[in-house]
C-alpha cells in the first residue's frame, strides 16, 4: 500500500459495499477498522454514525486519513493489532485482502488473538482474503499497462507499475514502482509481499483462537463460498 497513489487507483467497489451491508445488518455500534491504510473506507463510514477507531502502521497513511474530510469523528493510532482496546469493539474489520500481509503463523495468531480480546462476547471479526486455488497472480502477470495518478502536491502525473517476482513456498513477492512521468523520477519503489492461505487455514487458526461461530461468503455475495470463488470474506463471532 503506497498512500501516494492508493486512493487514486483503489475506488470504491462491491467489496466496499459488501462490509457494509454486513455491518448494517449487525446493528454494530463501536467498529475497529485494522489496517485501515489511508482511510478510503473507513471515513465513508462516519456517515453512518459508528464509533470508529483506525489503526495503521503505516504513519504516511494516516497522516492522508487525518485530513479527509470528517475524519475528526475517527480515533486514528499509528499502531498494529496489540493497540486494539480489551473488550471494547462490537466488530474488528480487515478490508483490502489486509489478512495477507501476515506473513508467519506466529504473526497471524498474534493479530487474531487480539481482535479475539479486543471484541465484546457476541462481538464479530469480519476480513477478507484471496483463493490460492483461483490462482489471481496468473492475471495480475499479464497486465503490463500502468495505472495513472497524480502527485497530490505538484499535481505532475505519475505512472505505477507492477514487477513480480513470484513464489517462494506460499508467499508472493512483487514490486510497486511509483516514477513521475514529468521527471523520470522514480519515486517509490516497495516490496510487497503477500500470503495465499487457503480456507482451510483460517478456519483452523480462527477456532483455535476460540471463535465459537464461523461463515465464509463468497465472491461478496451472501452466499457460502466454495472453491471457485476468487475472494472468502470471513465473519466469526465471539
């Protein structure tokens, strides 16, 4: 996630309206956004008059967050899941495929074993992640046409590209480059990378932290999900 661009090149989509809608029908009230980037989707819920807390390692993404508009009715921290307050939120939600950035087991039981402590008995984790078995990067390696922005400051276009590096056992390393097409000046270039666990996984890790119930929907439908499905959006209650 480079806050540079992110905004420009993410727009609002049917994964934005599925959370959502799923979080209307829980009558949710004090929400926990966990790698809530630079904000694109958690100010679009002040609307809706939740008590919000945003959380984001990422201190340049917050910063972005900060100054958008209504943002004042947000709690933003610079911090990661152990910053998530004992027994306080109605639901913990991760968007954006936010549960592969945890590249270990170790990592991944830590950031759920949080969520678990920081939710209210009754209260629910809701996250999403990609299908191994669907193979996304194959499609991801075809697409060789940058993506478009603009410097925020200077208003000069700029160009994102994408180079991957591909597999070592079941994590995905790639590089975003970020150059300003005014300039030929390259202004970012980030490693990413990224785990493809499959359902199976999750579910395994989620009861072993004690989540007592467990759906997964497919593809943001509000239907189960099954192996061909490209996303799982998982929703477990404590």
């Amino acid at each position: 996630m480079i806050p540079l661009v992110y905004d420009q090149i993410n727009h609002w989509g049917k994964d934005d309206e599925f959370f959502l809608s799923l979080l209307k029908r829980l009558k949710v009230e004090f929400i926990a956004d966990l790698g809530c980037g630079t904000g694109r989707w958690t100010t679009h819920l002040v609307q809706y008059g939740y008590k919000i807390t945003a959380i984001d390692p990422n201190e340049e993404a917050i910063e972005v967050a900060r100054i958008k508009d209504n943002s004042g009715n947000v709690k933003w921290i610079v911090g990661d899941s152990s910053d998530l307050q004992t027994n306080t939120y109605d639901a913990v939600v991760m968007t954006a495929n936010v549960a592969q950035v945890f590249l270990t087991d170790d990592s991944w039981k830590q950031v759920i074993t949080d969520v678990f402590r920081s939710l209210k008995i009754g209260g629910h984790f809701i996250f999403d992640t990609r299908n191994p078995l669907v193979k996304v990067w194959k499609e991801w390696e075809k697409d060789k046409t940058p993506d478009l922005a603009k410097d925020r400051i200077s208003g000069d276009p700029l160009e994102i590209y994408t180079e991957y590096e591909g597999f070592e056992g079941d994590i995905y390393t790639f590089y975003e480059i970020v150059k300003n097409t005014k300039t030929d000046k390259v202004l970012v270039h980030e490693k990413m990378q990224l785990r493809f666990r499959n359902q199976e996984e999750f579910d395994e890790s989620l009861k072993q932290i004690g989540f007592s119930k467990i759906e997964t929907y497919g593809d943001w439908e509000f239907k189960y999900a099954n192996s061909e499905n490209g996303s799982f959006i998982f929703h477990c209650v404590k």
